[in-house]
C-alpha cells in the first residue's frame, strides 16, 4: 500500500440546530475527491472528534467512508486507543488509521515506539503515526522515526513539527521503504515535497483541493516551474486559514461560500472573527487559478 497524493482531513460540518450536517459532509467529500484528492481523512483533529458523541462519530466515518468506497479512494481514520481501532475491524473502506503521538505525558521516545508497537500489533488496519509535538509536547528524532517506520503495521506518518529541521531533511533524504511521510504543516507543503514527500494531509485543501492536487503532482514530476508560484500562493491561502485555531477559519469560509449550512463550532472553539473571515476569502479569490475559477476545485 502506497500512500501519495493529497488527503483531505474533513471538517465536521455542522446544520442550523447543532447536528451534523450529513449531506454537507457528504458533498465535501465528494468534491475533494472528484477535484483530485487520493483520499480522505475522517475524525482527524480537523473534524472536532473530541465534540462529537459516539454515534455521531459513526455518522461521520459512515459519510466519509460511502464516498470513498465510490471513487475507489483511500480512507485514513482518526484512532487513538486500542477501542478505537477495534470499532474499524469489518470497515472495508478503511485504509489506514491516524493514530496521534501520546499527548502531554512526554512518555520519551521509547514509550512512544512501545506503545505504536502494541497499537500496530492488535489493529485492524495498518497505521498512520500522527507526529506533531508542539501540541503533544513529545519530539521523535530521526533515529526514533526511522525505528517507527520499521515495525510492522506502519506504513506513514503526519510530519507536522511546525516547519522544516535536521531531522526532516535527514529523514526526506533516505525514506524508509514503504513507509509515506505526509506532510501535515499546510504552509510548509511546498518545500517538504520538493525535499521528496510524497503528499500531504493538508486542511487548507477544503478550499482549494485543485490546486494542492496540482501542487503534490507538479513536486513529483519534477516540474519546478509550476510547482514553485504556485507553493507560494497557497502558502499564503493556509497562512490565512490558520490565522485563528482550525477549523474555524476554514469552516468561516465554507459557509461564506454556501457550501456548508454555519459556520458552527463546538466549544472549546470559538467561531472565527470577522476580520479573519474577510482576510481568508480575500486571500482566496487571490489565490485562484484558472482551473478553479473554472469550477474545478
């Protein structure tokens, strides 16, 4: 199983009485996908997992996972715990499960590598490590991802460290076989492909998928001269969508565009400002090219 190309990691849209909007879901994903994403991300942070109950998450994986079946696409899923993987087992659909990097325990590097150990041994599907350590305050050196992507059940990781280190380049400059290393920092795309990442978990693509599609494919083939303007307009779009705490901004924008009822989120997020709102659909219209102003994305 390769993992290449752009994911969507899918908002949780929300309709007029608080509930989620299944057919705003629905439609998203369908769009992503028919505006050339690889595949999709359900119940990542970006979909407010931690304020949805139970049944609600199931809506969610159940929207997420029809689209997918019918375009053929991978679907990575947001699991955490043991109980969480166990609830994939008999999901077809499910490619992979995006499993976050304990959070605010720092258990050190070892305890991490033991714990994806038993994740990996008893999951359903393989696993897709979720590394961002500047929310869950632990770091992984090069030496512990390289260790991650040997054992078995692993198959990628969200690189999301808050830009480009040592440890990236060096870990870009040899890829462990088999093993996708997904970029997760939006504004950063651009530079970690042209380093040899082969794709990207990338909210910002809600907005444009089109031309983060078109980006990933231009860094793979080689063709800097489109690649290049174009990492820098949608460096500044995702600047601008990440402006306050995601989803907000993103959703703001959505619902500005009518594709989804609000612009609704749950607590502890509040709603974006106004002039945060303003700035990102500025910054948007800027950003198009001539694919989305056809309509493509």
């Amino acid at each position: 199983m390769a993992l290449t190309g752009l994911y969507v990691p899918l908002i949780t849209p929300f309709d007029g009485r608080g509930g989620v909007a299944v057919d705003a879901l629905t439609t998203l994903a369908h769009d992503a996908l028919a505006a050339g994403a690889a595949g999709l991300v359900a119940l990542g942070t970006t979909a407010e997992p931690h304020a949805l109950s139970d049944a609600e998450q199931q809506t969610v994986v159940d929207a997420v996972a029809a689209a997918c079946r019918e375009h053929r696409a991978h679907l990575l899923v947001g699991a955490h715990t043991s109980e969480a993987l166990q609830a994939l087992a008999g999901r077809p659909e499910v490619t992979a499960a995006l499993c976050l990097v304990p959070p605010f325990l720092r258990p050190g590097e070892e305890a991490v590598l033991a714990h994806y150990a038993r994740l990996a041994g008893a999951s359903p599907v393989p696993l897709v490590a979720y590394h961002v350590p500047y929310r869950t305050g632990q770091q992984l050196s090069v030496a512990a991802l390289r260790r991650l992507a040997a054992l078995p059940g692993m198959v990628g990781v969200k690189h999301a460290v808050g830009g480009i280190d040592a440890d990236t380049i060096a870990l870009l400059a040899d890829l462990p076989p088999g093993f996708a290393v997904l970029g997760g920092e939006d504004a950063y795309i651009s530079p970690l492909l042209a380093l040899g990442a082969p794709g990207g978990i990338l909210a910002s693509a809600h907005v444009a998928t089109t031309d983060y599609a078109t980006l990933v494919a231009a860094w793979q083939t080689g063709d800097v001269v489109r690649a290049r303007p174009l990492g820098h307009r949608l460096a500044t779009l995702s600047a601008a969508l990440f402006a306050e705490p995601n989803p907000s901004v993103i959703k703001a924008v959505l619902h500005a565009q009518g594709r989804i009822p609000t612009p609704m989120v749950r607590p502890p997020l509040l709603p974006a400002t106004p002039a945060a709102t303003a700035h990102a659909l500025t910054v948007a219209v800027a950003a198009r090219t001539p694919a989305m102003i056809r309509g493509d994305g």
